[in-house]
C-alpha cells in the first residue's frame, strides 16, 4: 500500500510503498500503536507511518547533528 507523509523533520512530503493493509492502516489511525498495527515491519517503516520520516533524512540530520555536536556547540 502506498502511503504519503509529510516528514516532520524536514516538511518534505514522501511516500513508500509499504507491506501493510487498508485494515491495518485504519487500526492505526483509530489509535492502535504502530508496533501492534505493523508488528512485521521493521523500525525505520513504522517510523515513517508515524512521523513521515525516511531513513535517508534521519541519516542526513544525525550526520548534521554529529558535526554540529563536535564543533563544541548544541543543537538547541
């Protein structure tokens, strides 16, 4: 099923093709945890039903945040 997400880290809308059901997905949207609805897709695939984030944009902000971080300053 594919599934469009704007990213709340960057507001960028993304959409992946995603091994789920229209059933599934509902159960989700009426309140069931991701982990419960989606037991058999892995972190980064719920991470993105959640939040709109993909892999490659939290790999972009974690090597951001690590040069921000060794440059002495916070990421605040």
């Amino acid at each position: 099923m594919e599934i469009t997400r704007t990213s709340s880290l960057t507001g960028k809308s993304n959409t992946r093709c995603l091994d789920i059901t229209p059933k599934q997905y509902a159960a989700y949207l009426s309140g069931a945890l991701a982990q419960q609805a989606f037991p058999h897709l892995s972190a980064d695939d719920r991470e993105f039903i959640m939040t709109g984030i993909t892999p490659e944009e939290w790999a972009e902000f974690v090597e951001a945040a690590e040069k921000v971080c060794s440059n002495g300053a916070t990421m605040e």
